[in-house]
C-alpha cells in the first residue's frame, strides 16, 4: 500500500512552520551520563507582512552509558514568501551534525558448539582504538511553490536537495572464538 520505502508503521510528520504571530520558546535540561540537550525556537514576520520565518536550533552532548561520548547540533531556518493571496514559496535549510567517539560494544563470544553469548566484562570496559571517530553533516534543502484554487483545492510543487556527508574510522563488532 505504502511502497517499498515505507516506514514500520505510516505516520505524518508537520514540521514546524513559520508564523504571522510572533514566537519563541526555549528548553534546556540535564540527565544521567552528563547528558545535556538545548534547543530554542523563534517565528514571526521580517519587516513585511508577505514574508513570515522560522528559526530552530539544538545541540546536545553526552558521555553514554557506555564512555560513548557524542555531540550533535541541528540548525534550521525557513521562510515563506505570500506571493499574493492565493500563491505561497516555502524555504527551508536542515543542516544536522553529529560526532561521536564511536563504540565496538562488547565481545560476541562463540562456543565451539555454535552457541554464543555476551561475555562477562564490564559495561563500562572499551574495545575501541583511540582513533575510532565518526562524524556526519547532512545538508538538506527544499522549496515549496503553492497556489491555492477555488473550494481549497491546490497545487504544490517540492524541489529538494541533500548532501550527506559521512565519515568514520569505527570498530563495528567484536567476536571472540572459543578455542578448539
């Protein structure tokens, strides 16, 4: 029904959008692993009544529970642009960065039988190098063109671009076999 990309389940997701009605909010807390996320909002008219923006931003860091440190850091501006009554353009920036230190996990052991299980190690223990890294920026623009006829019946035209750019140097498994 749904295509092959579909998701798990269906779902609608609204971005935020700008707003004739000024705007902000802010948030900031603090949880375990010396997690910190951050993010702060702002819409309203530039000068203008036709153009209308929108300002989103947050950041968050964390040690893990596993020493796994990370950073990531989001920033998206949007403005939209009434034509005239009846026509609308929307654009819109995403730009989502993330760093992290990376993490193996712990042993995969295998019995000579086949069977394998978690080995007994610590949960803090680290098995990467001190060079494992990992790190991302994906750019993300779109365009929107709308135009709106009789009944609220209308016509939208999307334009988008994306960049991702990902780098890493990451041990991705660790597996231990039993000796014969």
């Amino acid at each position: 029904l749904y295509g092959s990309d579909s998701l798990g389940a269906t779902m609608n997701v609204v971005l935020k959008k700008p707003s004739p009605q000024p705007a902000y909010d802010a948030s900031i807390s603090a949880g375990s692993w010396n997690t910190y996320p951050g993010t702060f909002g702002a819409t309203g008219r530039l000068g203008m009544d036709r153009m209308l923006y929108r300002l989103d931003t947050g950041a968050e860091s964390s040690d893990n529970f596993r020493g796994d440190e990370w950073n990531r850091f989001t920033l998206t501006p949007s403005l939209t642009y009434r034509l005239g009554q009846l026509d609308q353009l929307d654009l819109r920036y995403a730009l989502n960065r993330n760093d992290v230190s990376g993490d193996g996990g712990l042993p995969l052991v295998t019995r000579p039988d086949g069977t394998q299980f978690i080995a007994d190690v610590p949960r803090e223990r680290r098995y990467n190098t001190p060079q494992d890294f990992a790190i991302s920026y994906d750019h993300n623009i779109r365009s929107s063109y709308g135009h709106t006829f009789a009944n609220g019946m209308g016509l939208r035209n999307i334009s988008g671009y994306r960049n991702f750019d990902d780098e890493y140097w990451v041990t991705e498994t660790l597996g231990v076999t039993y000796p014969s």
